[in-house]
C-alpha cells in the first residue's frame, strides 16, 4: 500500500513547477509568456539569467531522481521504480499546479535515470552534450539523449530498464513535436545565452 502511495507522491512531487516558482520569485518573470512560454530550464535561462537556467536543471532532475530512489528504498520491484520513474516525468510534463501543462520532461528523465542505470545515462548525456555543442540546438541534443539511452541500456544488457527508457522516448518526442518541425524547417533557433526578455523558440526541458 505505501509503495502504491508512493505512486502519487511522485506524480505531486514530479508537478511542482520550479521553473515557474524560481523565475518568478528571483526575476518577477512568468516563462510561459516569454521566449518559448516553456517552464523548464533552457527556458528560464534564456529569460532569466544562466545560474537560474541551471538551478531549475537541478531541481527539475532532483524531482525524478527523489522519486525512483524512495521507490527503490520502499521495494525492490523494478516495476515500482519504472513506475515511479513515469509518475514524476507525467507529473513533469502534466502538472497537477499547471492544469495538467507543463515542461517538456528532459531534466526529470535525466534525475529518474541517476539511480537506475547512471553509467548508460553518463554516454547518453555526453553524446547530448557532444550534439548541442555542435549544432547550438538544445532540442535536437534532448532527443539525442532518449534516442541514445535505450540503445544504451540494451547494448550494457540492462534489458529492464529499456522498456521505461522506449516510454519515455516517446513523450519527449511528442514533447518536442514542434521542435521537430522546426528542425525540419530549418526554422529551429539555436540556443543562446539568455537576455531577459527574449522571444527564441528553440526551448526544452
């Protein structure tokens, strides 16, 4: 029952806006009306300053690496820890404070990955890196990251952890759908640093 609880608690716990909360309360600035109108990181960087870009990153992962790790110290099902690990990215991406609105789940996927496969993430997120760096576009580095973890995961033999790694490729994906598009277009704006005020679309997280 307390792990089913738990559950829910992720979901709560994945909802809390801190994007929302932290450029709000240390730049008086609402990121769903400027830049991207995203809450996540890059967003907030962009309109608020780098350091807060970067406190929303670490609080956004916090979130999904809260949720699996109590999971893990409750049970050790991994289907609980799967479970839990959706809750907090739904949460993320469907928040209960944000009428079921919000980020696109890149930083939670991230915080949710830390404890059940950190090595495989570290590959992930360094090919991430490796693409933004090039490309300039933190969107196509973030579809990198979930298209490279389940191959990753599959390839060191971590067979349970692939089928949350495919779920959640699938909701980033659909998270970045615009994204995408303009990628295609040729339209997608590369990621600067931020300006207060500015009005580039290029945002994730």
């Amino acid at each position: 029952m307390l792990s089913v609880l738990w559950l829910a608690a992720a979901y709560i716990l994945g909802s809390i806006p801190f994007g929302l909360l932290i450029a709000a309360k240390f730049c008086g600035v609402d990121p769903r009306t400027g830049g991207s109108h995203n809450v996540g990181a890059t967003n907030v960087a962009r309109l608020c300053g780098v350091r807060w870009g970067v406190l929303v990153l670490l609080c956004d992962a916090l979130k999904g690496l809260l949720a699996v790790a109590v999971a893990m110290h409750l049970s050790d099902a991994a289907w609980l820890h799967s479970l839990a690990a959706v809750a907090a990215i739904l949460g993320h991406r469907y928040s209960l404070f944000l009428h079921f609105s919000g980020g696109k789940a890149v930083a939670t996927t991230v915080g949710v990955f830390i404890p059940l496969a950190f090595w495989q993430l570290v590959v992930a997120g360094a090919v991430c890196i490796v693409v933004i760096w090039r490309s300039g576009f933190v969107s196509l580095g973030s579809l990198t990251l979930v298209t490279i973890l389940p191959v990753a995961l599959a390839v060191s033999g971590r067979w349970q952890v692939v089928p949350l790694a495919l779920l959640v490729a699938v909701v980033v994906f659909y998270a970045h759908r615009e994204n995408i598009r303009r990628l295609l277009r040729g339209e997608e704006k590369p990621w600067l640093p931020a300006k207060k005020g500015g009005n580039e679309t290029g945002g994730t997280a």
